[in-house]
C-alpha cells in the first residue's frame, strides 16, 4: 500500500489532510513523493521557523544526537541550562520550564497561576479568564481553556474554572470576581483568525492584573521566536506579561514547549509539583538554541518585518482578496468570495504550501523565506483566485 492508503488504514482520522504526502525539503521548497515540488508558506504551522532541514540546525541537532539523546530530569543537561540562559537573557523573564508542546505549556502556565493563588490567597481563588475565539490546546484542560464553543463537546467533564471574555476591557471586567486568579490571551489569535489584539485593551489588562494581583499569562506558542518580527509578539505591545508560553517555532521542527515566568512566579513550581519525561531533551534543545541564535543575530527580526509588510502589501493589491491583517510574518487573507479552504487546496494543487483560519487563507512563512520565494507565492495565489473567480 502507499503511503495516503496506509494513513487511511491505520491511522485514526484526526485531520483532514491535504491530498499530498511530502517526502523532503530544504529551505522553503518541499517535495511530495512523485518529486512534485511545492512553495511552502506555512512551515508545519510556524514550527520550520528557520525552513526545512536547514544545515546549521541539523548540525546542532545531529552532534547532539552522537554526544547522548537523553537523560532524565534527574540530572543536570548543558542543553536546556543553555537555553534557558539565553532566553532568560534576551527577555525579562528569570526561570523557564520545559515541556513537549504548546498544550502541555499551557497546562504548566495554568498550574503556575493556580499554584500562585493558592499558596498567597489560599483555596478558591482559581478561576482564568480567557478570551472568545482563542486556541490554546486539545489537552482537556487546554481545551477549556479555549473560548470557542465547538470545542466544548464530547469529551466531558472538562476542567472547570474558565470564563470567557471578548477581546475588550469591560467584558473582561465583568467576569472578574474575588475567584479570579489569572488572564490568558494571545497578543494574536492565530487559529481564531489571525485577530491582533488592540494595543489599548493589552496595556489595560497588564495594569488591571497588576492591581488585582492576576497573573497575565500570554500564549506565544504561535506568535513567539520572531514569527511577529519580535523574539516574542508581547513586544509589540509594549508590556511584560508574568507568564509566556511558547512552543511551534522554538524547536526548528522538534517537539517542546515552554513556560518562561518573571521573578514573581520563578518559584511557584517546586520538586513533584509538575514534570515532563521528555521536557528539555537535549537533542531538541540543541535545535532550538540553534534556532534562538540565528533569530537573534544581525537584522534577522527586521527583515521578518520588512518582508511581512511586502508580502501583505502584494497580497492587499490582489483581485478577490478583500482585506489582508497580520504582524510580521504572521498573515490572515480575508477572501472577496468566501471559499478560503477550496482556494487552500487549489493552492497546494498548484504547489503552494498554505493553511487557513477560520475563513481566512493564513501564511506562516519560513522567516528565511527570500523576497523571490514571497513574488512566486503571491504569484501562485494571485493565479489561483483568478482561475476561481
Ligand atoms: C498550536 C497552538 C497551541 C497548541 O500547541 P500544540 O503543540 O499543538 O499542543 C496552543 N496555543 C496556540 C496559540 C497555538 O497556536
């Protein structure tokens, strides 16, 4: 059998995939397993930050893997000290923790709200405020986390302790009462929508936590390692949350996530309160310390920027797209016709990588991705529409 009738047969139906099995890539280009080749503007949903296979991450991965694959957390790792380090520095934070995904950073940063409360206000205090048309995992608890209803079925009883507010400051008001002990949100909702958050209401939410004594936990699993043209989206927004959680870019391709806090918070978590077998591998860490480096250095952030408003300046120009929103390379397409998902699937016919949002197409580019890669995509998209209209 090949390999899209094996997926059929054996693996459960948990997504509903594109026609296309990819085999191999490097930088932006992949190719499926008829050598067909493919524009990738979506990296895995923001997770090959720095392309496919490039060569300085596979290096750092690869002697990593020769030097020793894993340890347990029971002992001390150059790796994940290195880069905890050098997140610590580039950002106000002061202790990170390490997990496997976005899901599972988000269930530490709600472990560390709670635990927070609990040890100052005691029992009680526990409930999060999260926002409508948020995203933040399929975990149980990070599902209850997330503000979209058609995630609430099924696989009840879901973790209690979750309100919903809109994305403004009096619904957020109004859900606060002596139970509140945190406010999570994406600066930009990525599966939502590619929905930026108002500069005004982020700055409003930082203070009003700060007065209540919430903990402000920002979910840059999507947003964060440049993918808005900052090392984290929270900078565009000119605060400082207590508590990020990170994830799809930071490994470079490899599974982890991340809970970076400030000082407040930096010894809530202590021996057997919270775990992870596989947290802070160090062939992953590896990766992402390649990852973190190559972001930082030079005018790598800026080009994401500059590249970001070219690409959403052709992509404004467009016949059929009515309106195009984004940060950096983070980018939503509104469409004339409402028919994102079939445009999604021509566009991968045609050999463009794409994802959409909601009715949005959605581009996460590779951040190497070159200003020739971004004229072929639009050229691709822009044929593609034109075909449909
Ligand atoms: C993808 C995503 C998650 C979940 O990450 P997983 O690694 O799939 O568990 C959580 N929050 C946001 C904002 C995401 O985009």
């Amino acid at each position: 059998m090949d390999t899209k009738a094996l997926d059929k047969q054996y693996i459960m139906n948990t997504y509903g995939r594109y026609d296309v099995a990819l085999k191999s890539g490097k930088g932006c280009t992949a190719y499926d397993e008829d050598g067909k080749k493919y524009l990738d503007v979506s990296s895995g949903i923001g997770v090959n930050a720095l392309g496919y296979s490039d060569d300085g991450w596979v290096n750092a991965v690869t002697a990593q893997l020769n030097e020793i694959q894993h340890m347990s957390n029971y002992f001390y790792s150059s790796q994940s000290s290195k880069l905890a380090e050098k997140l610590c520095s580039l950002t106000p934070f002061t202790k990170a923790c390490f997990g496997n995904s976005g899901a599972e950073a988000n269930e530490c940063a709600i472990k560390i709200a709670r635990k927070y409360s609990f040890d100052k206000y005691g029992e009680g205090r526990n409930e999060i405020i999260t926002l409508k048309d948020s995203f933040h995992g399929r975990t149980i608890t990070t599902l209850s986390a997330t503000g979209q209803d058609k995630f609430h079925n099924y696989f009840f009883p879901f973790t209690e302790g979750f309100k919903y507010a809109e994305a403004d400051i009096d619904s957020v008001k109004n859900l606060f009462s002596d139970k509140t002990c945190a406010v999570l949100i994406e600066c930009v909702q990525g599966e939502g929508g590619v929905n930026i958050m108002d500069r005004e209401f982020v700055q409003k939410l930082r203070k009003i936590c700060d007065k209540k004594d919430l903990v402000l936990i920002v979910d840059e699993v999507q947003t964060g390692i440049g993918r808005t043209g900052k090392l984290f989206c929270y900078e565009n927004f000119d605060i400082v949350p207590d508590l990020i959680t990170c994830a799809k870019g930071l490994g470079g391709g490899l599974p982890i996530g991340l809970c970076l806090c400030t000082e407040k918070l930096e010894n809530v978590l202590v021996p057997s309160t919270h775990g992870s077998t596989f947290g802070a591998n160090p062939a992953v860490c590896a990766g992402a310390n390649y990852v973190i480096d190559t972001i930082t250095s030079g005018d790598f952030l800026n080009e994401v920027n500059k590249k970001g408003a070219y690409l959403m300046d052709k992509l404004k120009n467009l016949d059929g797209v009515k309106s195009v929103r984004g940060l950096g390379l983070m980018i939503g397409i509104e469409l004339e016709k409402d028919n994102a998902h079939d445009i999604a699937v021509k566009c991968v016919e045609s050999g463009l990588l794409i994802i959409t949002a909601k009715n949005l197409l959605r581009m996460l580019p590779p951040l190497i991705i070159s200003y020739d890669e971004i004229d072929e995509a639009v050229k691709i998209l822009d044929k593609t529409i034109q075909e449909d209209i």
